[in-house]
C-alpha cells in the first residue's frame, strides 16, 4: 500500500470521521467479496503477484469473528434477499461473505472456517473452473515470474524482454504481461499461453486442476445449507463484447448446468468483472427479465441500503483485497467511510 493510503486509514481510523459516516453510509449491511483463500503467510518468505487476489485463512477468521462481535449478523443471500423484500425483518446490520469464481481453496481453506463459526457464504462459480476447460494463465505467469531472472515474449514480430529479479521487476513485468494478456484477442491469448508454456516448460492444464474447484468438491459443499452456490457465466467473458443471445447464453447455461449437478436452485448471479467497463444498463436488464435469479451483483463499491429494493440486479459490494488485511480499513469499508469518499458521497450506488 502507498505512503498516501497508509497515512489517510490512519486518519479516519484514528479520528472520528467514521463516527460520522456510518449512520448515513453505513446501510443495512454489507456483501463482501474475496477470491482466493491462502495459508497464511510468513512475511518475506515468497514474493506474491496475485496478492490483491487473495486474502490468509487467519485474516478471513478473523473478519468473521470481528464482524460478530460488532454486532452484525452473517447472513446468506437467500436472507439478505428476503430482507430487502421485508424491510421489517432483521433488525441487526448483516454482512454477506461471497467468493468469485471457484478456488478450490473456497473448500479446503475457507469452507472448514465457515462451519467451524456456523456461518452461511456464498461461492460464484464460473462453470469453466470445474469444467477444466479454464486457463488460468495469470498463476502461470506468476510462477514463471518467480522461478526466470527474465523472460522474452514475442508480439507480433517484435522481441520483448522483461527483467524479473527482483521483486520490483518482478511486479513491473507481471503488470506488463497482464495487460498484454487482457487486451489480446481471444486467439492471441491462447498463442501467448502456448508460447509460455512452451518456453518455460509448464502445463496450463496443471494450472486448473491445481487452482479450481472440481464438480465433485462442488456437488459436496452444495450438501451443506451454509452454503450458497450461484452463477458467474460458463467463461467468465465479458457480457458487453458479445451479443445479447451470447450474454444470455452464457449467464443461463451456467445457472442449467450448476443445477443439474448439485440437484438444487441457483438464485444468485454476480457479473464477470463487475465494474462500468464491463457491465451497465444492458447486462443488468437481460439478467433481470431472464427472471431466473433474485440477486445479481456487480464489482462496484458500496453498502446495501433497503432502496436496493428496486436494484436487486445490481448490488454493490466491497472486496477485501489481501494486500489490506487490517479489521480498522475493513471497519472504514463497513461504516462507508471508504465507499463514500470513493463515490464522491452519493450512498445508494447501482450502476
Ligand atoms: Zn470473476
């Protein structure tokens, strides 16, 4: 974290500006979100490219210990649908613990801390992660980070060549990489994937048998009402670069294909992505009249306030990035102190 942001959390954490926010900011609760679950790390041992990504077993226990503590209740989507229809029932403040896309440590990290607190969490499965067909290129290219002092990408006719020594140069290069990755053409993407994994000798397979949640992991957390399995697209692609019968497709296929395997309703959608970029007016409207779901949410920060009633399809949320483990910035997020200063103080965020 930057200089700046440290020395900001230390003001609002210090003086009473929170105080302030949360009667006004603070909403009826909270949906987290959070993607891979990790050991925990001893500081310094190995550098971490995805941090951002993933949040240490420890600090997730902790969020749910604190959270209780402070009087909010952990609730599912199911209940926090159900209140937001009955503005009357449950009088406590909530928070809703949700994971995108379908780590596999959702279950062997996550899920035994869930049912050590009997507390309710939800998993957004993107169908492609259990379904092997997912290249999760950005661990490979993490690793192949760590392990070369520099790698070369060829781009089009060109040479490129990036340091990685260092763990500066290290980060320098991912982010280079990564947005070489992200704005490939599908087919440019699946020749950088070869081209990398030809050169530094991985399998992207290995990746996604490593990484993802299988069918069977899925079919045996969905046995467990503490746990919420909801949509998240067959392929995690973004909904607004394809046509509206593609969008569709991929949104419903996913919702068929989860239900057919765990033999149970899926409810809850949250969009690839989720930010302005990816996913406005249109995506929000084909989800709602699919009249398939109760809840969609997005990427985009806030607290649920009751008026959220009529934007069921486009609830706000708020990730606890691993790089930020500290209860007194996730305090800063609960209150919406954060929220509000990142939305220039407007409180019910949609769209
Ligand atoms: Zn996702």
């Amino acid at each position: 974290m930057s200089g700046f942001k440290n020395k900001l959390i230390n003001f609002l954490s210090v003086f009473p500006i929170k105080f302030l926010f949360r009667p006004i900011y603070g909403g009826e609760g909270s949906i987290l979100f959070f993607h891979k679950v990790v050991e925990n790390k001893r500081s310094g041992e190995r550098v971490s490219l995805m941090e951002a990504n993933e949040i240490e077993v420890d600090f997730l226990e902790k969020i749910i210990l604190y959270v209780r503590k402070n009087g909010y209740q952990i609730i599912s989507l199911d209940e926090m649908s159900a209140r937001l229809d009955n503005p009357g029932k449950g009088k406590s403040k909530f928070v809703v613990f949700t994971f995108d896309d379908g780590y596999i440590d959702n279950y062997t990290l996550a899920y035994p801390v869930f049912k050590k607190h009997q507390a309710p969490f939800t998993i957004y499965l993107t169908n492609c992660f259990p379904n092997r067909s997912a290249k999760i290129w950005w661990y490979m290219l993490e690793d192949i980070l760590l392990e070369q002092e520099e790698i070369s990408i060829r781009v089009r006719d060109e040479l490129r060549n990036f340091r990685c020594k260092k763990p500066k140069e290290m980060e320098t290069a991912f982010v280079a990489i990564r947005d070489l990755f992200i704005n490939a053409s599908p087919n440019d993407q699946l020749e950088l994937i070869d081209q990398l994994a030809g050169k530094y000798n991985k399998s992207i397979m290995a990746y996604v048998e490593a990484e993802a949640l299988s069918w069977n992991e899925i079919e045996k957390l969905s046995s467990d009402p503490l746990v919420t399995l909801a949509g998240h697209t067959m392929n995690h692609i973004t909904l607004n670069k394809v046509n509206s019968e593609e969008a569709l497709a991929e949104i419903m296929d996913s919702k068929v294909e989860i239900e057919s395997k765990i033999q149970q309703e899926v409810f809850h959608f949250a969009y690839p992505f989720g930010t302005r970029n990816e996913v406005n007016e249109p995506e929000v409207a084909l989800v709602a009249e699919s009249g398939a779901f109760k809840t969609a949410t997005t990427t985009r920060m806030g607290n649920i306030f009751k008026s959220h009633v009529s934007a069921k399809f486009a609830l706000p949320r708020i990730q606890v990035l691993g790089s930020q483990q500290k209860l007194a910035i996730l305090d800063l997020y609960l209150s919406g102190t954060l929220p509000a200063i990142k939305n220039k103080l407007k409180r019910v965020v949609t769209l």
